[in-house]
C-alpha cells in the first residue's frame, strides 16, 4: 500500500514548496503503481486502517527473509537490519539460484538477497521482480519476501500512455 500526495493541483502546488524534486505527473504515478501491483490509498486514516488490517496477519512460519531490490547497498543495508532483528538471510536451493540467474544477465551472480536490477534491465521491471518473487517465494528457506520498488523514468519501467 502507498499514500502518495500531490494527486490534485492543490497538492502539487503544496509539494512545490517542500519537495518539488519529487513531484511528478499523477498517471504516471498511477500507472507505475498499478504496473507493480501497489495499492494506491487516498488519506491517512486508510493508511492507519491498512497497518492493522496487516498486523493481524500470521507471521511468517520462520525467520528466512530475502529481498529483491534495485541496489546492492539496498540489500546490504537491509540484510544489516533484520539480522540485528533476529531474522536470517538464508542461502536457497541450488535450483532456485539458478533459476534466478537464468533470469539475469552472465554478469551478475545471484543468490540471496536478490540484486534484481540486472534482470530488470534485461526483462523488464515488471517481469523480473514477478519472476524473481516467484523463485524466491518457491524456495523452503525463504519465509518472507521484501520486493524494494523504485520508481525509474518511463522508458525503464515501460508505462502505458494512458492518455
């Protein structure tokens, strides 16, 4: 789930004086939201309700996670935080690492956590991060997937013209 402001001219306007770098035309948001399968929420009070919605969720059956994210520091940093959480980055199956690398480019050596961007750039964002998650979520180490998105310009992430 995703609260994004700035979806009317008010909101843009309100941006401008705070973070006007990041500001960027609502469809396209909209468009890359949707392409990823992020659910976009309008208030706060949705926000809040959605954070309890998920808390009542099981917890994972144990504490392998992996990432998928467009960054080794990403993955670094975040391999950093849940192990001083008590969660472990596992090694997976040897036919999940190659399925994995038979997705992505001869350059790149996959394993866990997943540095998804060479396969994102070769496949498509959509493409790799659906594949790569069902790889990953196949694996019986993995018991939690965190996909880290970024949003790219139009061309990497093959928009649709809505217009």
């Amino acid at each position: 789930m995703l609260l994004k402001s700035g979806a009317t001219e008010a909101g843009r306007q309100a941006a401008v004086a705070h973070t006007a770098a990041l500001a960027s035309p609502d469809r396209i948001v909209d468009g890359m939201l949707r392409q990823a399968g992020v659910v976009r929420i309008s208030d706060y009070t949705h926000l809040v309700l959605a954070g309890k919605a998920l808390s009542m969720l099981t917890l994972p059956r144990g504490t392998g996670v992996s990432f998928l994210a467009p960054s080794g520091a990403m993955l670094a940093t975040l391999s950093d935080f849940c192990t001083r959480l008590g969660l472990t980055i596992p090694a997976m199956e040897q036919e999940n690492v190659k399925r994995l690398q038979d997705i992505s480019p001869s350059y790149i050596r996959m394993r866990n956590p997943v540095d998804i961007w060479p396969a994102a750039l070769s496949l498509g964002v959509e493409a790799a991060y659906r594949e790569g998650m069902e790889i990953v979520l196949q694996d019986p180490s993995v018991h939690a997937v965190v996909p880290v998105l970024m949003l790219t310009g139009r061309r990497a992430c093959r928009i649709p013209n809505t217009s």
